[in-house]
C-alpha cells in the first residue's frame, strides 16, 4: 500500500459524473432542494446476474482484515462464491454497503440460488441508520433505472433493492418447485430404488473446487432440462426464507413518499423481524438487523436529549434485544455498533465501553468500526482515545481508498464515514486542548476538501462543504487572531458558502479580542449576509443545517462584540442566548458547535466577578463535556476567586487540580490552558 500522503481521494472514474447534470433528478418541483443536491453514487460494470457477465469484474477483496466472524449456515454456497459472501456480510456490518452489495453480486455469479445474497444484496441498497427518510427515499429513487444493469445504477438504489428481494422470494419458489419436479419423478420411478440425499452445502465455508464448479455453471438441470437430486439446490430454510419475505416488505415498492415510509414499509418490516426474532433469538444477524429495524424508525433521535428519557418503547426494546445477544455474541460487529449508537444518547452512554474493546482491536481495516468508540470517549473525558482511534480510522480508510477507489474515493457513498473520522478527531483534539494534533488533521482535510475539488464535484457541497472549515474552528479555539486575519476567502463564496461564512465569524471574533470592534462589527456584518443566503438552509454538517450553526455564530460574534464595547449586559444576554441556540442543535456527534460558547460566557462572566453564574455555567459544561480542561481551569479559577470571599472549596479546588493536571500529562496535550476561551485576555 502506498502511504497516506499518496493517497488519492478521487476515483477518476469519469463515468461517475454522468448524473450529474441529469434533468431527471433535479426537475420535480416538489423535491426539497437539499435533496436534489445529494450525489448520484454510481459505479459501472456489466450485470452479474447474467452467467460471466461480472467474471471480469469481481471485487478484490484479498488481503481486507475484517475479522473472521462468518454466518454458520447459508444456504447454497460453496467455494469462492461463500468467500464473496463472507466478505459481503462482514462488509455490510462494517457499514462499507457499496463494497458489500458488491461482493454479493460477485457471490451470485458463483453461486445463483443463495437466496440470502439476493436480500442482503437489497438490504445494502436501503435505509439504515445513518441514512433513512426524506434523505434516502428523494435520492435513491430513479425509475428511469428499473431496467438497468445493477452495476450502472447509482448507490444507493431503490430499483435495485426491489429487483433483488424479488429475486429472493422468487428464488425460494423455484427451488422448492424443483424439488417438487424431481421428487414426482422419482416417485414414477418406484420406491424400492435408492436415491441420492441432496447435496448440503449450508453448513461449511470451504473452498472445494468441484463445488464451486458446480455453483457457477448456473443451473441445476442438465442439458436435457432434467434434475438429478445430487445436483439439487437445497431448500431455503425457514429462518432464511422468513428474513427474506421481512426484507421484501422493506424494498417492495419503490418511489414511496418518504412521510409514508415508516408506517407502510419501515414498521411492518420491524413487525416482521420481531416475529423471526422471537422464534430464532439466538441468531445473530437476526437480532442484528431486528436491533437496526428499530433504531431505524427513531434514528438519531432514540431519547430525549439532554434527559437521556427514550422517546418510544422502540428504544427499551432495542436495548433488551442488543444487550441479550451481546452475552453470547459479545465480538459481533454490527451489535457493538449499534448499541454504541444506542448508548451515545442516553444517560449511561459508559455502558457501551465494554462493547466498544471489540470495535477497537478486532477488525482493523474497518475504519468506521474504529472509529465508533470515540462517539463513547468524548462522552466520558476520554479525548485521547478519541484522537488515537479515530486517527487509526483514518489509517485503515485510506487503505480502503487505496485499495477500492470505487466504493471509497470521494463521490462513493462511504466518504462521508471517512470525513466524519477527521471530524471528530479534530473535535476530540479541540475538546482536549490538543493544538498540534487538531491543526495537523485539520489542514489534511482541508486539503482533501479544497475549492478546486468542489469546482469538480459540485453537487458534493451539498453535504461535505462544512467540513471544510475545520481549519479555521482549530485557531478560534487555541486564539490564532493574527492567523485568522491573515485568511484569504474562497475565490468563490457560493461555492464555498460555509468556509466563507466562517472565515467572517473567527474574523470578528479575531478583531474584537484584539480591541478593533469597529472592524468586528464589519466582518459579522459580512458574516449575517452570508448566512442569509437560502443555500444556507440546504447544507448540512451530518444532522444539522448549516443556516442554523451559524446563526449561532453570529451571535456569538456579535456578544464578544458588545462585551468589548463595554456593553457587558448586552454582551452576557446574547452569549447566554447563544448557548441556548448551541444546546439546541440536532442531536450529533461531534456536536455542531465545535468549541462549547459555555466557555466563552463562563470565562467572560468570570472576568466581570459574576461568580455564582460562571460556576453554574462552567459545571453545567463538564456535565457535557467531562474532564475538559478549558471548564476545568475556568471552574477552578471561579471557585478560588470564591473561597477568597465567601467559601472554603479547599477539596474541591484540589480535585479539579488533580484532574487537569492528568489531562495535561497525556500525550497529545501541547497546549498551556491559561483560561476558559482564548477570547478571555487580549493577549492569549
């Protein structure tokens, strides 16, 4: 492999930009117009359900270390035609649903009756957790595609999920007449000759030549239409069959309304799965994609947030189903992740640390899986950890992007993890005052989302713009105020809106640190014009708009504004509302806001002697943000202004002591933390 600074982001495939001036995805007039800027993921290929149209074209999976979990029993596969479906399902597990649906494809042309390939297949081109409602069902319908090659649709595809849980259910039908065919046959035939047993080919992964063979020569029959009972494929059992007719009811209809989507397909098929699930509960892909049903309907939003109180017996019910299988099957990829997403919410989000060791260390080139357990470490004060693993995420993607540029590269569906790895490491190098770390992870990013890569893609701005700032939230955070000023704006600021636009925040809060408010008001000014474009609305940072993170912004700005003109009243009611607006984002890990406006209202309060409050607010942002040395120093600092007047907080101080100092011992920890927001001293 080659190493990380060769690694090309981009797939130069150019027939993957052919959608994107197709009139048939933007031209109905009632498509939410952040739909209509979502990608068109394609890749190309020739259609593996016809017999050596995919041989050419098999995904290469050598050397990919996802583990070595496998599904005991599968029906009808054998040879290289299991190896694809292993590698499918341990894929899809990892969350690398393009390269899974791939290798599915790939087991099909060698084995054509494993019915479960067909619904797997589906399930990879349909919603889950990270991607469901408006936002899949808008984009990920293109009827103009019923008929084409599965490998020319675009990614995710509703057409393709129907073709291929259809396939399922109508493959089970066809062995089962088979079956019927020959057995009538062999009754003509008398009961007194012997007749061979079926041939079994569920219960082992092997790589036997002859069997692999016999799978790719695609039919059961000879050349005279006649089966032998040797050469049948075996009956589809009911757990597989069940699932199968669970994955249909999911899939069946493409091109429905997205307010529909719950009630018509998204509970029956948790219905559905429920049933199997009460008869197979120890099946672990069973209680899997049950689990994933659930969360599914209430994805992102599985409890009230900041009360950790479940929004629906959805999410109790989850939880029972997650934690049962988790004792027998504690190393299952996808049950450690969903449940790290179950936890992440809620009051207790250090329940899933156990869950999270095997997400760590088990599967390393799966780099969302490694990443995963940093949505639990910033939740406990673990920041390191979540610079360390999420930089480890970042390794093994860029192998992944080396390795599969189709489904990795940066207009694949699975870019978005890669971007989200750099996120929130710079958000967990930010939190744990990590200065070096953070801006090293955020110019690489920066790079990878230059403006000239949007020039060439643009329809990607729809979703991955806003990480293109992370740069500049890297030096609001550690005070670089001569840096900021020296910023030069995007050469296109509609392109680039959300870099623009925060170039103008970290300016006006450069100019009023440094006492020029004259030239803050200005650039915030700039910086209101720009959030006031409509296009604001229709970009998001993962599960918020971009309109509504700066709005937070701008009044933020515009409190450090009023609080260097003297105005302290003003000043303390626009960043308490700010915090307000802060608090108020969609639930998201990282949160919206990269540094917490706590800080700066708590550091500011502090500076004007408002003790009582400064205190409140500087707990009330450990309760989210455990451990952190920015509160730390500014609680600390309260209390010691405190005890001179009022108090003994003689232990307490000394607590707090203790912690920073072992925050400040760890690794990564390069930065001298004098106050709670470099805003707070002109000088910092």
């Amino acid at each position: 492999m080659e190493s990380s600074s060769e690694v090309s982001y981009d797939n130069h495939n150019p027939n993957r930009n052919r959608n994107h001036n197709n009139s048939n995805s933007n031209s109905a007039t009632n498509e939410s117009p952040i739909v209509k800027c979502l990608p068109r993921w394609n890749y190309v290929g020739p259609n593996p359900v016809k017999k050596d149209a995919y041989l050419h074209h098999l995904p290469n999976i050598e050397g990919i270390d996802l583990g070595d979990y496998v599904r005991r029993e599968v029906t009808n596969v054998d040879g290289m035609g299991r190896e694809y479906f292993d590698a499918g399902l341990r894929l899809m597990l990892c969350y690398q649903h393009e390269m899974a649906a791939r290798c599915f494809l790939a087991c099909l042309q060698m084995s054509e009756h494993c019915a479960l390939a067909h619904g797997l297949l589906a399930l990879c081109h349909s919603p889950n957790y990270n991607f469901k409602g408006e936002a899949y069902y808008e984009s990920a319908h293109h009827p103009e595609e019923q008929d084409v090659q599965d490998l020319l649709c675009v990614f995710p595809s509703q057409q393709v999920a129907d073709r291929h849980s259809k396939m399922a259910i109508e493959k089970i039908e066809e062995i089962k007449k088979l079956h019927k065919k020959t057995s009538s046959r062999s009754n003509k035939r008398g009961r007194g000759k012997n007749r061979s047993k079926s041939r079994s080919n569920s219960n082992n992964n092997n790589n036997n030549d002859d069997n692999s063979k016999n799978n790719s020569n695609g039919n059961a029959a000879n050349e005279n239409g006649i089966v032998h009972e040797a050469d049948l494929p075996q009956l589809i059992p009911d757990v597989e069959a069940q699932f199968l007719v669970a994955i249909r009811i999911l899939t069946g209809q493409p091109g429905l309304e997205h307010s529909l989507s719950v009630d018509i397909v998204g509970r029956p098929y948790a219905h559905a799965m429920r049933k199997i699930y009460e008869k197979y509960p120890d099946d672990s892909e069973v209680a899997y994609f049950f689990a994933e049903s659930l969360m599914v309907l209430n994805a992102w939003q599985l409890f009230e947030f900041p009360t950790g109180k479940p929004v629906s017996p959805d999410v109790n019910e989850t939880r029972t189903v997650l934690e049962k299988a988790l004792l027998v099957h504690k190393d299952h990829a996808g049950l450690c992740h969903m449940y790290v997403h179950l936890s992440e919410m809620s009051a207790y989000p250090e329940k899933a640390l156990d869950a999270c060791l095997p997400l760590r260390h088990k599967f390393p080139h799966a780099g969302h899986l490694i990443h995963m357990p940093t949505h639990i470490d910033v939740l406990v004060g673990d920041y390191e950890s979540c610079v360390e693993y999420n930089c480890k995420a970042i390794l093994a993607d860029e192998r992944s992007i080396y390795t599969s540029p189709g489904t990795a590269g940066i207009e694949s569906f699975y870019f978005g993890y890669i971007v989200h790895n750099y996120h929130m490491a710079v958000y967990g190098s930010i939190l744990g005052g990590f200065e070096k770390k953070a801006m090293e992870l955020a110019d690489k990013l920066t790079k990878i989302l230059s403006e000239q890569m949007f020039e060439g893609y643009p329809d990607l701005t729809a979703y991955l713009e806003s990480y293109s700032a992370l740069d500049i939230h890297v030096m609001i955070r550690f005070g670089r105020w001569e840096r900021i000023l020296k910023l030069d704006p995007p050469k296109n600021k509609a392109l680039m809106l959300f870099r623009a636009a925060t170039i103008k925040y970290a300016q006006a809060l450069a100019y009023a640190s440094l006492g020029r408010t004259e030239e803050a008001k200005r650039e915030a000014n700039n910086l209101d014009s720009l959030r006031g474009d409509p296009e604001a609305e229709f970009r998001i940072l993962h599960n918020n708009s971009v309109a509504n993170l700066l709005s937070a912004d701008s009044c933020m700005a515009q409190g450090e504004i009023a609080y260097r003109d003297g105005n302290y009243d003003e000043a303390f009611q626009l960043l308490r509302k700010a915090v307000h607006m802060q608090d108020n984002l969609n639930f998201d890990e990282p949160w919206g806001k990269m540094q917490p406006i706590r800080h700066a209202l708590g550091g500011l309060l502090l500076e004007q002697n408002h003790l009582e409050e400064a205190e409140s607010v500087f707990r009330k942002d450990l309760e989210f943000h455990p451990l952190n040395p920015w509160a730390m120093v500014g609680l600390i600092e309260t209390l010691k202004k405190k005890e001179q007047s009022c108090c003994s907080t003689t232990a307490e101080i000394k607590d707090l002591e203790d912690k920073l100092r072992q925050q400040r011992q760890t690794k990564l920890a390069d930065f001298e933390i004098k106050v709670a927001c470099a805003c707070c001293t002109k000088d910092a």
